[in-house]
C-alpha cells in the first residue's frame, strides 16, 4: 500500500513564544492543538486519531488526549527523536489509509529554555537498562560532540571545511531576518561562524541551533475532509522512516539515514530531488544539513560542502531554499524537536505563505527531511515529500 | 592544550550480561565479544551477536591497540575531554576518550593504546593515549 496521494496537510501551526516560564507543558500542547485546528478550519470534536512523542507529558496519548478531551479511535506515540513529526505525518497517512481515523492531529511542544536544561552540553545519563549506557556515559557523549564527530570525519573523508559549514548557517540567518518570532535575526557572515567559539571541534557556537521552547501541531485528514475545506490542499506524496545506529561496531560516521528514506520517499512520491523547490532540513547543526543533503541525493557523497557553499540554500540567491523561517539554527527549536518546524514551513512555501522575502515562486513541491537523537551514535530520520494540488 | 585535569568519570552499571566485561576491566583487560559462528567481534558486548545473530559468542582479551577513527575535544566543559571513535586491531569501533595527551595534536588515523582509568566509582573504564 502506497500512501500516495491517500492524505491532506489541512492546518499547521507554529507556536509564537520562544520562551514560556509561564506556561505549562500540556498547555503548550493544547494551544497548537487549537491553533491548527483553527487553521485547518476544524474542531477537537473531529479529531479521531492523535499522534505525540517522547515530549508529551505523562503517558503521552493518555494524558494529552485526556487533557484535551478528544475522543480519538486510534493513537501513535512513536518515538525517533526530534525527526519524530514527519514521521507522524506519513503514518497518519498511513492510517487514514487504512481507514483507522479520518482527521490526525500531531503535537509537538517543549520548555528546555525555561527550564534551564544544558541541551547540547551536557551528558545525560540514561536509564541504566539502555543498553549502550554503561559503555558510553564514561566519555561524556553529549549532543554536540556526537555530531562533532561526524563533522570531523566528513572534513578527513572528503576535505569539507569550516567555511563550508558556516554557510549553512549564513543561509538561515538571512532568512531569519524576516522573521519577527525568530530568536536569532542578525544575518550573519561566513568569518561569524568560524570565530565563533569552539563549542566541541569542528562545531563553533554558530554551528549548533538555538534552544527555545514552543511547539507546532499539524492536521492531517482524508481527502473527502481536505476537499471541503477552505485552505489550500497540500498533499502527502510520500514518506520514510528508519534507524541507523553503530552498525554493530563497524562505525561508519559518512553516511545518514537519509541515504535509506530519501530514495524510499522519492521512489513512493514518483519524483527525484531535482524536481524539489524547497527544502526543509533539519538543522541541528550545520554538519547535520550537509550530511542529509547528500544522503537525499541533492549532491553527490562529498559534495556537500561544496554544494551548500556561496549561498546555494538562500530563497533567491540559490538552487535549494531551505528552512526559510531561519530554522533550528536561528528561530526555534522547540523541546530540542525540530521536526514539526520543518513539515510547518514546508506547508507555509507550498500554500504560498511564506514571508514575500523568502517565498519560493511557484512553490508546487517540497521536502521535509529530519535527524532524531545522535547522528554520531544513533539516530532517527524521516522523509517527507508534499505536494500543493 | 594537554588534559592536566582528568575530569571525574562517571559510571553507569553493569549488569548481568555485562558484569564478565566491568569484572576482567578490575584485572586490566579489555574484552571483546566475538562470534564463533561469523568470527565477527562487535562493540558493544552483547549475548547476542549483532552480524549474524548467533547466540554463540564469547569474550576474547584485545590487544588494546587501535587507530582513531574520528574525534572531538569538548571544550565547553569544565575540564576539556576528548571523546572519540577507536578501531580496534581487533577489527570493531569502540567510543572512548583520548587522554594524557595534546588535544591539538589529535588526528584521524592515530595509533593509540589502551589505559584505564578509574571512575568515581571505582571500576577501571578502557580509555585510549597515543602510541
């Protein structure tokens, strides 16, 4: 079965607020619930499937379909890290499908801003039963020098460099700067980012994305339901999921999980990378974009450096706009996620309602691509192609 | 910039699958376990081989040299540390620290050879210094 086709993106919401001391985690939850109900121009009484992660409170659907009185006939809380969104989009296309629910809504949201949480710095322990605990939270993996090292070994392999990287985060800068709701929005230069303090080597401070709380929430329904509605229809071409980890000790940090579901996600959506005119990828680090970007088949292996140099991935300037809201890298990362982020700008180019300074003309195809957990150890990704009707 | 400061490390636990690995690391040795059924060592240890998932696997002593196969030095820590990937000669990659060493001078490709080095809690975990 092939969800081609078999599913709509009717409301996407982005929370506004980058800090919220004075909100709660469920509540955050329920205002972009509500948010793209409202936007989808439908209410919590037609939700009858309800997808969240390991951000969610509590027991995830149990206690957010409980705070949010839904009344819902099927439930997914899978978990792949902060790609977790995309995934969700493809399986509640998946199971409208399969005729399991007709109207899914997706939440994301978080406070590691508010709440003071070292997100990238800091080792975390785990939960002993984990099975790799024991014989890595010795070394102190933390989110940074994980993805440090695949940078590092991508510069041995194939000569990227430094100044390759911080164009990546040049391009979401001059995006950022449209952005009223963005954290960071002075465009930045190339020199910027590689003087930048060293956070773990090659990562600088304006390598690593931002830590901010909000959230996102999609609405995604069958096609009978989007034909009714008065927003424009975006539709689900096709989708991919998979786990890469260590490989059973023979560690391979050149390659992503997007090597498997980008080819996946094309082959489902009958389209090729060059056929796409905008991009979101996951930027939790610069490293992070250039990797799944060759992984997705956009460049060649080892061309990635090359490829996102000179402004390539700036609305107007070059071949592949991405992350026109600034991204992870200068807007918001909510609860460390940032993959609803990523489906939501997507939808924003496809409906035309980008911001005019960054909006792609003729906007009919777009990707949403993510990385979850540690591209260094073990990681999630997830591949999204939609298409406006 | 040497590591004079050996930050703390901390500890996890072991359990029953993994006390024969935290039990020969109090007698100096680095075990690695190995499939007789593929041949294939793998990293981390496990019961069951992660190739060819056989259950017949054993522990075997490493020689403790290897190259590094990636790296990076944390230096927004409160004592810099190196983390890294390590090729085993035994054939599988292990994620370690490079320490007692200049962490400017690191490179890709370094032979390096094992030490250990105690935890806070006490059990010796298998680390890595220049050849």
């Amino acid at each position: 079965m092939s969800i081609r086709g078999k599913a709509y993106i009717a409301g996407a919401y982005e929370h506004p607020t980058r800090k919220a001391p004075d909100k709660s985690l469920a509540q955050l939850h329920a205002e972009v619930a509500k948010g793209a109900l409202e936007d989808a121009g439908l209410t919590k009484d037609d939700v009858d499937g309800y997808f969240c992660a390991g951000d969610a409170p509590g027991m995830g659907p149990l206690s957010m379909v409980d705070y949010m009185n839904l009344r819902v006939r099927h439930a997914d809380a899978t978990d792949l890290g902060g790609c977790t969104y995309i995934a969700h989009v493809a399986r509640a296309a998946e199971a409208i499908a399969a005729g399991k629910c007709n109207v899914a809504l997706i939440t994301l949201a978080g406070r590691p801003r508010s709440e003071g949480v070292a997100t990238g710095t800091a080792p975390r322990a785990g939960n002993p039963a984990q099975p790799d605990v024991q014989f890595e939270y010795p070394y102190g993996p933390t989110v940074v020098n994980l993805y440090a090292m695949c940078a590092m070994r991508h510069m041995y392999e194939y000569g990227t460099t430094s100044e390759q990287l911080a164009w990546v985060k040049v391009a979401a800068s001059h995006h950022a700067q449209h952005n009223p709701h963005a954290m960071l929005r002075d465009v930045v230069t190339v020199e910027d980012v590689v003087n930048s303090p060293m956070v773990a080597d090659p990562l600088h401070r304006l390598d690593c994305c931002v830590i901010s709380d909000g959230g996102g929430a999609l609405v995604v329904v069958k096609p009978e339901i989007a034909a009714s509605l008065k927003r424009p229809k975006i539709k689900v071409l096709g989708g991919a999921e998979t786990v890469k980890g260590q490989l059973g000790g023979d560690v391979d940090l050149t390659w992503s999980g997007a090597r498997r579901t980008g080819s996946a996600a094309f082959a489902e959506a009958g389209v090729t990378p060059a056929d796409i005119r905008y991009a979101s990828i996951y930027d939790s680090f610069t490293i992070t974009v250039l990797m799944q970007l060759e992984d997705l088949g956009f460049c060649e292996k080892g061309q990635g450096g090359r490829f996102v140099a000179d402004g390539n991935l700036i609305s107007g300037v070059g071949k592949l706009p991405f992350n026109t809201d600034g991204g992870g890298l200068c807007n918001n990362h909510p609860a460390n996620r940032g993959g609803i982020t990523k489906v939501i700008e997507a939808v924003r180019q496809l409906r035309g309602e980008a911001h005019p300074a960054v909006q792609v003309k003729d906007c009919g195809l777009a990707l949403a691509h993510g990385t979850g957990g540690m591209l260094g150890s073990r990681h999630g990704s997830a591949t999204l192609i939609m298409e406006r009707e | 910039m040497a590591d004079m400061v050996q930050r703390k490390i901390p500890f996890s636990q072991a359990n029953a699958e993994t006390q024969p690995f935290w039990d020969a690391a109090k007698q100096g040795r680095l075990m690695v376990r190995t499939c007789t059924a593929c041949g294939k060592a793998h990293w981390y240890p496990r019961a069951i081989c992660p190739h060819c998932f056989s259950d017949r696997t054993e522990w075997r002593e490493a020689s403790g040299s290897g190259e590094i196969y990636s790296w990076s030095v944390m230096r927004r820590a409160p004592e810099p540390y190196a983390i890294a990937y390590v090729r085993l000669a035994e054939g599988t990659t292990m994620m370690t620290n490079i320490v007692q060493c200049d962490f400017d001078a690191l490179k890709i490709g370094q032979k390096v050879k094992l030490v250990f080095i105690l935890s806070e809690e006490g059990t010796p975990v298998p680390m890595f210094t220049p050849a």
